[in-house]
C-alpha cells in the first residue's frame, strides 16, 4: 500500500486496531508447540471465548468431534503452512456453547520479533453452505423438471423468446435434448401459437394474459401431421435483473403444454365421417329418386315409340298406295325414323340407369373390376361426348377379383371419371383425354386409376367435404373415399410428373383357383 507521504507513519498500534476491527477471524499460533497465543475479538465472539480461555485449549477442545478434524490432522495442517509458507483447509470449530461452526482457514506463517508463528484466517461458511446445499436441491429439482416430465413446458421472456425448455418440449418441437438448448430464439419459429382456435402473434398472447391465458401451439415438425399441443400461458411477476433493488424488471412467462394431437385427429375424424355418412344419405335419396324416375318414364318412352312406328307404318302405306308424295313421305320418314331413334335411345338410358341402381347390394361380393369399369363406360362416354374428351381404356389382361359391392364401387369409377372429364373441359381441346386402368397390384390389391392431363392438384381433395363446382351434388370425392374405405381399401390422389393428376383407389384381391395353380 502506497501511502501520502506528507501523511504520518502507521505504528503497531494501528495495525492492531485494524486487526481487532476486521470481521475476518484471526487465531496466532506457535509455529513449534501449536499453542494459540493471540485471537482477535471476531473471532473471540465467533468461539465464545475471551483470549485467556483460548490460550490453554488444544484442537480436541475447540474442534468438532469427527474424526476428519482430530487434533493430529489440524496439527499436520498448521505444520505445512509452516514449512511450506500457506496451507487452505476446511475446519469444523466448536463454540464453547458447542455449537460446531464450519469455517473456511487459511494457515499462514508469519515470522514475528520472538520468532515463527501461524497466522489462522478463517469465516463462517455455514450459511453459504445451506445456501450450496439449498442451490443443490433446486438444481435437482430444475433437472427432475427438465429431463424426467412428460410435461411440455417453456419458460419465455417478454419477446416470446424461449429461456428454458424441458427435454419433452424440445422434443415435440423437433430438437434433440442433447443438443443445446433453443435459447433466445423465439417460440413462434417453431410453431404457430393459437387462441381460440385461429391463430395469433406473440405480441397479442402476452398482451392478453393477465395474468392466464388458454393457448394452443401447432407444430409442424415431424412430416405433414402437425402436432397439437394444447395448455395455457401465465404471466410472472416482474423478476428482478441483477437483484430486488435494481430498477430493471424482466418479463417472463410460464407455458405448461401437454399433446393433444390424438384429440384433434380425432375430432376432426369424426367430422369428416359425419360428412360422409350425410353424403351417403344423400346418395342413397338420389339412387331412389333415379329409380322413380326410371319407371315413371320407361311407359311414356314405350308408348311415344310405338305411336311414331305406327305413323310411320301408316306413311309408308299412303306412300305405296300413291296418296302420299315421295318427297314428303321421305322427309317424313327421316323425322320420325330419327325421333324413334333418340326414343329408343332414351329408352336405353333409362333401362341401364334401372339395371345400374336397381340391386343395391348390402352384401359384398367378388367381382371382377375389368366388369365394374366395363359396366360403367357407357355413363363415362356418354359424360365425355359434349366436352369432346376422348376416354382410352386400359384394363388388365387378366382378371383382377376383388371383394365389394358392386353398385357402390360403380359409382366411386363413374364420379373419378366425371371429375376427370369436367376438368379436361376447362382445358385446351387438344389435352381433351383421359385414361382408364386396371391391373393386380403386388401387395394383393386391384387397382383402378384415372389419368388427365389437367391443372394439377392444388391440395389434398380428399380432405374437402364439400364440392366447388357450380352444378355438383356434393357427393363427390367425400363418397368416394368412405365407400372405398369402409371396403377395407385406400383412395388417393396425387400429381403426375408428366403434368395432370392421377386418381385411383385399391381394393383388396380375392385369391381364385387359377391363383393358387399359377403359384
């Protein structure tokens, strides 16, 4: 210490009133026989002993009663920092109330006028040492918490930062535990927060807690199924940066979150079914009214017919009697020749839509998908004449059987075809075409397929229940999929790489006896 010079000279009486003033414990020892000599008053109050008591006492008396402080060790300790200058140690004192006081010493020697001595520094640690061992269990307890809940939590800060994270929430976001922690980046780039069902900032989440507030977060981490997780958000009070008498207050926020994906999934499972089952309602009325309407109108159609032979049988009879002129007996002829041709072609119509939904089967059956199709291609052909789209048709050389009804499965080909041929409508007339398939799938299925050359799909269409067209029933491709699926089979959709899209569906094969020769 450099001291002003125009400042008096510090004598012993000064650094003995310093010593005695200092809160830290001092105990002198004899560096030969170990007997204490000297204590300063801190550590008199400390040991309740005055000096003169201090003075006769030996390690045992003044020391905790484990053995790790026996006298031979405090001993060995006070003798190295006589030959060695300095030695550290942790020692347990006993007060004379008996109260045993953990210190941290520090031994020194120090060479006075009489000669070598060891000077002792030492201080309660006691309640540093609760406050370790306090620090241990929080530690224990934050790391139980951490690495051992299923509970998906995130501790936030003002900006939605995230400043802790339990292994679980690090999981469903998509991070490896042993990795480090996301710590700072926000929690909205790993997913999207929610309340009420549609979706919100951060900002507005913490605007509106006070102090709770019910949140969801949507994770899309693993693939296209987002993972739901569903809790609530609590606003902390405003801790403290750097103690509770600074001014500066941080913001931080509690979000306890737990996975309530199989809920949503399910939820929305039974939406889409309900859909469905209200679609096939739908389905069913209509096959109904197609049946009144087939019988109501297969009579007058007969009837019309049979009128127009007999005018025409009559005109044929004036002509060759000469009372009707040639030329008005042909133009005649041709008009109700061509009228009885469109009857009869209506007729047609109607007879097949009656053998179409006139059996409908409960009961599933094996049936040859080549046949299905082939049923169908009439009603398909017919749909394609107007927009001028072309239908090619591949079926499989061979037989493909497979186990459904027959009817339900019909439609499923026919409402595929139809979306394909309306939107080859909307396209250029030289992309007008569409190709039919069948063909035995390896894994054991029969597989239908619809090819155009169209727009491409925008987004999964199964998903959507109901339908956009201007003119469409709605039964769509919601039918479609719950007949296809409650028949133990798949439909899908998917994008072509030559451009358009692709529908098909797959029903289970049916081994026949040719099967089993051929294996």
């Amino acid at each position: 210490m450099q001291l002003d010079p125009r400042a008096p000279e510090l004598v012993s009486e000064d650094f003995v009133a310093m010593v005695n003033a200092t809160r830290l414990c001092i105990l002198i020892h004899d560096a030969g026989t170990k007997n204490i000599l000297w204590a300063n008053p801190a550590a008199c109050r400390l040991l309740e002993f005055s000096v003169s008591e201090l003075r006769p006492l030996k390690a045992n008396h003044m020391s905790s009663s484990a053995q790790q402080y026996d006298r031979v060790i405090g001993r060995a300790w006070l003798q190295e920092a006589v030959e060695r200058g300095t030695s550290r140690i942790e020692w347990h004192y006993r007060s004379k109330s008996g109260r045993v006081i953990p210190t941290d010493a520090i031994a020194i020697r120090v060479d006075l006028m009489q000669g070598p001595a060891v000077m002792v520094q030492f201080r309660d640690i006691e309640k540093e040492q609760q406050i370790e061992r306090e620090l241990r269990i929080a530690t224990s307890y934050v790391d139980a918490l951490a690495r051992h809940t299923k509970t998906v939590a995130f501790m936030l800060d003002g900006a939605g930062a995230i400043r802790f994270a339990t292994d679980t929430a690090l999981a469903h976001i998509g991070i490896d535990a042993d990795d480090d922690q996301p710590v700072g980046r926000p929690l909205v780039a790993y997913g999207r927060l929610r309340i009420e069902g549609r979706a919100a900032t951060w900002a507005e989440v913490a605007q509106r807690t006070a102090p709770v507030l019910a949140v969801q977060l949507e994770v899309h981490s693993n693939g296209d199924q987002p993972i739901w997780l569903e809790g609530s958000v609590e606003r902390l009070s405003d801790q403290s940066a750097n103690g509770p008498d600074t001014e500066e207050k941080v913001e931080s926020y509690l979000m306890i979150l737990h996975d309530v994906s199989a809920r949503v999934r399910g939820e929305a499972a039974r939406e889409l079914d309900l859909r469905h089952e209200n679609y096939l309602a739908r389905y069913n009325a209509m096959g109904d009214m197609a049946m009144a309407i087939a019988h109501e109108l297969g009579q007058p159609l007969s009837a019309a017919g049979n009128f127009l032979a007999g005018v025409l049988a009559r005109a044929r009879s004036l002509t060759a009697s000469g009372q009707l002129p040639d030329l008005t007996a042909t133009q005649l002829g041709y008009g109700v020749e061509s009228a009885v041709t469109q009857i009869e072609r209506a007729s047609t119509i109607v007879s097949t839509l009656r053998a179409f939904v006139g059996h409908l089967e409960h009961v599933e059956q094996v049936v040859d998908l080549n046949d299905i199709v082939t049923e169908c291609l009439y009603f398909i052909r017919l749909r394609a004449g107007d927009p001028g789209v072309e239908v090619e048709v591949r079926l499989s050389a061979e037989p493909v059987p497979v186990r459904c009804e027959r009817v339900l499965t019909g439609q499923v080909v026919m409402n595929l075809c139809f979306n394909a041929i309306d939107e080859m409508a909307q396209c250029d007339p030289e992309r007008r075409r569409i190709v039919l398939a069948t063909a035995r799938d390896l894994p054991g299925s029969g597989v239908f397929t619809v090819d155009d050359a169209g727009r491409g799909l925008r987004h999964d269409p199964f998903a959507v229940s109901f339908t956009s067209k201007a003119h469409g029933s709605g039964i769509g491709l919601a039918l479609s999929h719950r007949i296809i699926t409650r028949q133990h089979g798949r439909i899908w959709a998917e994008r072509r790489d030559e451009g358009g899209s692709r529908f098909a569906f797959a029903l289970p094969l049916v081994a026949t006896p040719d099967d089993e020769t051929s294996t």
